[in-house]
C-alpha cells in the first residue's frame, strides 16, 4: 500500500493536504508545547464527509475548513475529546452543515474528582519561550484547557458505527486515559485500508500528558494495549505525521509507560518525596518549559501505583501534586 507520508516540515497551515487515499488534513495554526505545529483536523470521503476533530477557536482554522469543505456535504462530526484544540469549531460546523456530532460524552469533570493541588510557582518556568513556538507567534495560543461547552448530539460506544458510505465504514473505539472521553476512530475502507484515528492517546512527536483527576494511568496504558492488539496499516494523530505499524510502535509505548512506572516507584523507594524532585531526575534531558506537564504525569504515575498498593501518599488521602510520597 502506497502512504503519502506528510512532511511535517513542509505542510502549509489553513491548506489542505492529502494524508491517503479519502484522508485528507488541514493543519490549524495553534503551535504549542501541547499541540507541536498545530491541530491536524482530518476529512474523511469526498462529496459526502466526515470531519474529526474541527479544532480550536480560531477564525484562521475556521476559514480554513470552510474552504476546504466547500461545495461537499458534511454528514458526521466526530470528536475524540473536549481539549480547547480539539472540539470547540464542532458546534459552528454543526450550525453550518446540519450535520450530527459524535463523541463519548462531554468533557466528564466530576466523575471521581479531587483537588490535586499544585506544583510550586516557580516549577519548570523556562526562562525564554520555547523555540518551537516561533511559528505561532502572531496567532493566539491555545494550550489544553477543556472545552467544557461541547455537548455531542449522539453518545457512541466502542463498535459503534459513526459514518458509512459505499465500501468505507468508520466505527467509535473509547480509548479512556488521556481524557476519561477520548474515543479513536477507525477507518476501513478498500482505498486507505484500515486507518485508525487516534486523536491525542496516541501521537507521533511526543508522549501523551495524562493529567489527574480526568488523566487516568491505569487505564491510559489499557487503552494503549487496546491499541497495540489490534492490526491496523496506520495510525494518524491529531498532532504530528501518521504512523506507520501502529502495533508495534504502541507496544513501544506501553513499554516506555511500564519502564517509567518502575523509574517513580524506584525513585519513591530511594527516598525522593515530592514531584518536583522526581521529574527533576527523571526528566533531566527534557526541556525545563515540559517539566510542569511531566509533573502531571508522574501524578498519574503516583496515583497508579498508590491504587495498586506500592506507594502511599502521607500527608493526604489522594495524591496531589504537592503531597509527599512514601514506599507502602
Ligand atoms: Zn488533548
């Protein structure tokens, strides 16, 4: 099977592009330590279309579509979840097409909810903005706030079918962990094979930040070996270029997560009590402008391991970004 593999250093925002054969991306223009060079928002099918993930709050991206969608009819608007990068264009592509949204739920907030405190001010401030914002520059960021205002039109569950046309079927695969919502969606169709759309649970230039409370690490790398079981020809994230043997490259993944859960509870048996002194070891080639969202991944580390009885948060019932850890 023959990929047109995006070079990633030679897109054009607000152009679209195509990815495979019926695939085709528009690349917002919202560059960010969250979102690399930007949202990809992918359209799948010709005259008749499904859109994933319209994007952020910007009039650049929402012309962008506009055009791209221009004299094609949208049947289905698919969201993996309620990230400000990801769904808040669905309802004005909704109001324009008439076309239904799909996605898990809205952004789940209370479910399971605690107050995971916070990181000292002066955490993983980086004394200059990050080298791969210059791009952006003229443009608003939109880093990964919720977009707690989206509401689908339709719920889906895994297997559920969201859009079909003559030999092309795409179906809902709930993959919790980054968000409690997030859903993939997969593609099957005689000329792009099967293609599985993976939102941010799995991308191609980064590890995803998996933040408490929402963030949940159990169930992230669950997802993650959902993913890897499966035998689709490619995975296209929402940031970043496709992925070719996604099978292999998630089960790489998962081990990189096992391999960082035993670095955290090495690091809390050693005797390092606190975040900060965690990603400050663990995260030592990492640029320090990541370290705050690195903190948030060693608390969904920390919160893992505290629930499967390895570690003990001492001064608070569930862990927070400022408790302080103990081996149990
Ligand atoms: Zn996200």
């Amino acid at each position: 099977m023959d990929f047109v593999t995006l070079d990633e250093d030679e897109f054009t925002y607000g152009s679209v592009a195509d990815v495979v054969p019926g695939v085709q991306r528009v690349v917002a223009q919202n560059p960010s330590k969250f979102t690399y060079r930007g949202t990809g928002t992918y359209i799948v099918g010709d005259r008749d279309v499904a859109v994933i993930d319209p994007g952020p709050q910007l009039d650049s991206h929402r012309d962008a579509l506009a055009a791209a969608l221009d004299g094609r009819t949208v049947r289905s608007i698919l969201v993996t979840h309620c990230h400000a990068d990801h769904s808040p264009l669905a309802a004005w592509l909704a109001a324009e097409s008439g076309a239904p949204t799909y996605a898990y739920g809205p952004h789940a907030g209370a479910v399971d909810e605690w107050d995971i405190g916070s990181l000292p001010d002066d955490f993983g401030r980086a004394p200059e903005p990050a080298p791969d914002d210059e791009d952006g520059a003229a443009e608003p960021k939109v880093e990964e706030s919720t977009d707690t205002e989206f509401v689908p039109d339709a719920i889906v569950r895994t297997g559920d079918v969201v859009f079909t046309l003559p030999g092309l079927e795409m179906r809902a695969l709930h993959t919790p962990g980054h968000t409690s919502n997030h859903t993939c969606f997969s593609l099957s169709s005689g000329d792009a094979g099967r293609v599985l759309f993976t939102g941010d649970h799995v991308m191609g230039w980064s590890t995803t930040v998996v933040s408490p409370p929402d963030g949940d690490m159990g169930a992230y790398m669950d997802s993650l070996r959902l993913v890897a079981r499966r035998d689709d020809d490619l995975a296209i994230p929402t940031h970043g270029a496709p992925i070719t043997d996604p099978s292999r490259f998630v089960t790489q993944l998962v081990e990189h997560r096992v391999e960082r859960e035993r670095q955290v509870l090495d690091a809390v048996r050693r005797g390092l009590t606190t975040i900060p002194a965690m990603v400050t070891e663990l995260y030592a080639e990492v640029r320090v402008e990541l370290h705050r969202p690195a903190g948030a991944s060693v608390l969904g580390h920390l919160v893992k391991l505290v629930d499967d009885g390895l570690v003990i948060a001492a001064d608070s019932g569930r862990p927070r970004l400022d408790s302080t850890f103990a081996a149990a």
